[in-house]
C-alpha cells in the first residue's frame, strides 16, 4: 500500500517537473536512510548523476517560465517526464520492503507502466493549459504558474517519501483542479474558435 503511494506521488510530481523527484530521492538515497534504493538504481544516488541532474533541474527552472519556450520545452519534456515517472515509480519499489509486500518486487514492469502513464497524463494536463494560460495572461501567468507546479512538485515528491498516506490527498486536489484548468481550456478554445468564425462571417 505504502509502496504504490510512494511511487505514485513520485511519478505525478515528475508530470510536474521530471527532474525535482529524481533529485528528491537520489540526494535522500545518498545522504539518509529514507530511501533505500535497489541495485539495479544504485546509480541514481551516484554524485555526478546528481550534478547532471541539478544541471537539467536547472535548465528546466529557466525555460518553463519564459512564454512560447516554454511550450517548446513541453514538447521536449513528452518523452522525459513520463521516463522519470517510470524510473521514480520502479526505483522506490524498495519501500516494499518497509510494508511488507513483495508484489511490486516481483512485477517491475507494473511500477514502470503505472509510473510512466501517471507521469504522462499530469504531463498533458500541465503542456495542455499552459498556452492558455500564456495566451489569457500576456505571458506574466507563466512564471506563477511554473513556480506553483515547481513547488508542488517538491512537495509532492517530500510528502510521497515521508508521509505516502497524504499522496491520496494531495492526488485528489490535483485532479479537481487539474479538471478546473482543462475545463477553462476548452473554454477558452471554443470562445476563440467562435469569435474567429464571427470575424469570417463579418468578412
């Protein structure tokens, strides 16, 4: 139980941000017990993969808060985020081993395809309202928002590490405003397709 919650609190914070869970549980796998880390990710705990981490961390930071670029870094991020869903999901299957369940263990490939798919619709959700917001703002939305998503990802990934039990709250939350934001979009879609229309008809 805990280990799915884990995993699944790790996998939808890298629909957030691919690299702010990597981060989370390498530097706890390095530095603490919380997160103990099968062999086979050992290499995720591995300084150097850190500091390439931080790097795109970094980059990440920069390029989803600058309007257009940010849609471009989306794109790009399609394929990344739902890998980190993946890896974060398989990578803490040793939190199994803390409640006692050695299912998640003995099906791997569960916790990537569970991880990966979490990872990719929060990815979809996040790339699909961000031109919106973009486009309603003038751009000044993008920052704020970013900057919301980047700490609710670490926040998440925390929360999904020390306490797995309050994912299913924080999931609830994002699914409600998750559905909010794509209701707006569409919204928004449909009075833009329809005042394009009215200008063709007035044409």
């Amino acid at each position: 139980m805990f280990a799915t919650l884990t995993g699944l609190g790790l996998s939808t914070a890298a629909g957030l941000n691919a690299y702010i869970p990597l981060m989370v549980v390498g530097v706890l796998a390095n530095v603490t017990d919380a997160v103990r880390l099968p062999s086979e990710y050992a290499w995720l705990s591995n300084g150097w993969v850190l500091g390439i981490i931080g790097v795109l961390l970094l980059a990440e930071f920069v390029l989803d808060k600058v309007p257009v670029v940010d849609h471009v870094n989306d794109m790009i991020q399609t394929a990344v985020r739902p890998a980190a869903g993946g890896v974060v999901f398989s990578a803490t299957s040793a939190a199994s081993q803390l409640d006692n369940s050695t299912w998640m263990a003995e099906h791997p490939a569960v916790g990537w395809i569970l991880g990966i798919v979490t990872a990719l619709i929060v990815h979809l959700v996040k790339s699909g309202t961000r031109p919106v917001v973009n486009a309603t703002t003038a751009g000044v939305g993008a920052p704020v928002v970013s900057t919301v998503e980047d700490a609710g990802s670490l926040s998440l990934s925390l929360v999904a590490v020390f306490l797995p039990v309050l994912v299913l709250v924080f999931l609830a939350a994002m699914i409600a405003i998750g559905w909010a934001a794509l209701r707006k979009a569409s919204r928004f879609r449909r009075n833009r397709a329809l005042a394009k229309a009215s200008r063709a008809a007035r044409e």
